[in-house]
C-alpha cells in the first residue's frame, strides 16, 4: 500500500464494510436503475460516448475479451461478479460454466434472481483474498473493476493464479493510479475517492505488472484505457439528469446517497483529467505444468 495510506484507510475498509455498502446499494435499486446489468465501466472509442451508456459497458466486455484473447472457455470464475451481469455475458458468449463470486449478500440474491434457469451461472459469497476452490479449476479467471476494492493486491491476484488451470488465462480490469509519486492534492482526492467508494487504495498498472511477474504467469500484458473508459462519469451524469422523475420518487435516504454519488463521481471525473487515475487491464497465461502456489 502506498506510504500514508494505509493507516488513512484500514480502519473504515474491509470486507464486511464493502459488502453492507453493496448491499444497500443493490436494495435502493437506484445502481442497478442507471447502470443496468454491468456496474463497470463503458468503452469510448475515441473518448467519444456516441453509444447508450449501458451498451457502452456491454462493449467493454467484449472488447476486454477481444483483448485479452481468452480462447474458448468452459469454465469461468468471475471474481466480484455484482448482480451477475457479466456472468451471465461469459454464459452466453461461451455456453460455458461460470462462478461469480461477491462479498454482498443482496447481490448475490439480486444475480440469482435475474439470471434465467437455462444458463449455467452460479453465484456465492466469497473473498477473493481465500478463494474457497481447488487449484488449477478455471479456464478463464476474469475480474472487472473489482482489485480496487482489493486491500492486498498481491494476494488477491495470487489467489486468482492458484484457481487458474495451466494454459488458462487471467483478465483483469482495475481502477489504479498513475505511475509517479502524488502531491498533496493528488492524495487528498485519493483519499476522498477511496471514502466516497469504499475502496482501500490503488496501486499502478506497473505495479500490477510487477505482481503477475513474480507468478506462474506467461504472455503477461498491460494496457491503459482511460482514454475509453473516462467518458462513463459524464454519461452517468446526464443519464441522471434524463431520470430526475425517478430519483424524485426515492425516499429521503436514497437522495441522501444519490447525493453523495454524485459528488464521488465529480471526484472521478477530476481525476481522470489530471490523470490521476488510470484504467488499467492485465493479462496473463498461467504456465502450463505450472504447480499451484499458496497466496503469499
């Protein structure tokens, strides 16, 4: 973890904490009315948002696949799956076996409830620190926009290498930071961020890189796409303002966090433009006759 971020975080982020906030984020219905199935981030070719903001986040599933070159799987772990969205994508896309895994109860509850008996898609509560699965069971371990909310970025991305068959691949795309050393106001809008989403700390894509060199892992690569992915907090705003008359019908508590939101996602939007923050993607290949590894 970054020096003077641990002790500023640690003591109001962990599991439990980030699993209450999805949970009441997934009962208001207010995530799941704007965002639609995929609570991540959309893909803007050109940083232009030319296309719906839920179609959006459906391209980015498909173009972090097209990237990642993930084959044809048949067996999936979705690490901090939300209510199922991509899941049940992966499902589809593959006619493969998928487990998603969350820290949120309702989220699980909620992805269960929408995913249709005829799709091999399973969902439990999990920590991606200690995932509860035997080496070498997945073909594909994907995690989109879940490391950030990550405390040990090391192990969790270990765990994710011991559940990965030999030949499989990993995918990941991560909220992270620029690669150089903060200043003062920098840190301070880290720090709001990381309050405002329940998020432990960030780290860089060179660091991640770092990580999955020190694994059994092949062909490991890195991209940033903040480019594409930045116009999402603009069109979420005007999403929001297309839907006033809804918001108007939420109790008290619901404007209340509606509030809140919208100052965290101004707080994204700031640091996409001074490239404070970065999405970053990392892909690798587990070694083929690789031996399983315990998470350090």
């Amino acid at each position: 973890m970054p020096r003077g971020e641990s002790l500023l975080t640690r003591a109001y982020v962990d599991s439990r904490s980030i699993g209450r906030e999805y949970d009441q984020w997934t009962r208001d219905g207010i995530l799941e009315h704007y965002w639609g199935d995929h609570i991540h981030h959309g893909y803007y070719p050109g940083g232009q948002s030319g296309v719906g903001f839920k179609a959006a986040k459906v391209d980015m599933i498909e173009r972090l696949l097209e990237w990642g070159e993930v084959g044809s799987p048949r067996t999936v772990l979705d690490v901090g799956c939300g209510i199922g969205g991509s899941s049940r994508h992966l499902a589809r896309r593959y006619d493969a076996s998928v487990l998603g895994v969350t820290l949120s109860p309702d989220q699980r509850a909620r992805a269960e409830e929408l995913t249709p008996p005829e799709l091999d898609a399973r969902f439990e509560i999990a920590d991606a620190h200690a995932l509860p699965y035997e080496d070498n069971r997945f073909d594909l371990v994907w995690a989109c926009e879940s490391g950030e909310h990550m405390a040990d970025k090391a192990r969790f991305v270990a765990e994710m290498t011991r559940v990965l068959r030999p030949g499989g691949v990993l995918l990941v795309a991560t909220w992270c930071h620029r690669n150089a050393e903060r200043n003062v106001l920098e840190r301070w809008l880290l720090r709001r961020i990381y309050r405002e989403w329940t998020l432990p700390h960030f780290i860089s894509i060179s660091r991640y890189q770092s990580i999955l060199r020190d694994l059994p892992l092949v062909d490991v690569r890195t991209a940033d796409w903040s480019s594409e992915a930045a116009p999402t907090w603009w069109h979420q705003i005007r999403e929001a303002l297309g839907s006033l008359g809804f918001l108007a019908r939420q109790p008290l508590s619901v404007l209340w966090r509606s509030l809140r939101d919208t100052y965290a996602i101004a707080l994204m939007i700031t640091g996409y433009r001074t490239g404070t923050i970065r999405y970053g993607l990392l892909r690798a290949r587990k070694q083929d006759g690789a031996q399983s590894e315990q998470a350090p």
